[in-house]
C-alpha cells in the first residue's frame, strides 16, 4: 500500500514538472437533456398546455382529445390577447392570423402529433370547431 502511494505521489510530481508547472483546466460542455413534447389536452371548453414557457426551435406537441365531442387545434403567432382574435361565423379567421400548425378533426379519445418552428413570441393554441374558441376552448404558450 506504501510503494502504490509513492508511485502515486512520484507521478502527480512528475506530471506537474512536465507540464512545466501550469495548470489546465477542462471545461466539459452537455449538451441540455431533451424534453419529451409539449402535452396538450383537448377537452370541452379548454385547453391545457404541460409548458406555458418553452424555448425558441423546434416544437413537439402530443395532442390528444380528453373530450366527449370532436375537436380539432389551430396555433397561430400572435400579439393580441388570447381572446381577441378576428372570428365570423363561429370560428377564427385563420386567413386573418399567421397559422403556425393545425390539425384534422379529432374524435374523441384520439390523439395526433405535430412539430413546427418557432420564435420568440406569444402562441395562441385553440379549437376551431365552430362556437368552440368562443366558449373559451383556447390558450396560450410564451417562447423565449
């Protein structure tokens, strides 16, 4: 057990003499742990997001119909307020919103999936189904 911490000893000195006595640091960089998708459940009326604030890139939504009608999802980018986007005859006029993803018609019990980009900003996540952004069927996700 002595020799083997003489030899021990022997080489720290020695490597500190050939390295001529400066020291050297090591930076070890990881890469961030990847997070599952953005959860999002549909259900009669509301919306519920697992993450209000996510980072800007690529997005992963896990959508699913916790509902007991049909739904479908629409996010838009947008400064207004989550309530104030244009609608005529029951639904938002998408022609009138910048349209980031949207889904089909979701039976209930069904789920989908989509990936998009994006920027900083406000997202706005909601049900166009026609009356159901107006029950309040919306919400909203922030990117920085």
């Amino acid at each position: 057990m002595r020799a083997l911490m003489l030899t021990l000893v022997t080489l720290s000195l020695l490597q500190a003499a050939c390295s001529g006595g400066a020291s050297t640091a090591t930076t070890v960089v990881s890469s961030p742990t990847p997070t599952g998708p953005m959860t999002v459940s549909l259900r009669e009326w509301a919306i519920d997001v697992s993450t209000p604030v996510t980072k800007a890139g690529i997005v992963k939504l896990a959508i699913r119909n916790d509902g007991s009608v049909p739904h479908d999802l629409v996010v838009v980018k947008s400064d207004l307020a989550p309530n104030r986007l244009p609608t005529a005859s029951g639904r938002v006029e998408l022609s009138q919103v910048t349209t980031v993803t949207q889904t089909a018609l979701l039976p209930p019990g069904d789920r989908a999936e989509a990936s998009f980009t994006v920027e900083r900003g406000r997202y706005i996540v909601l049900c166009n189904v026609i009356g159901h952004y107006n029950s309040g069927q919306f919400t909203s996700f922030t990117v920085e």
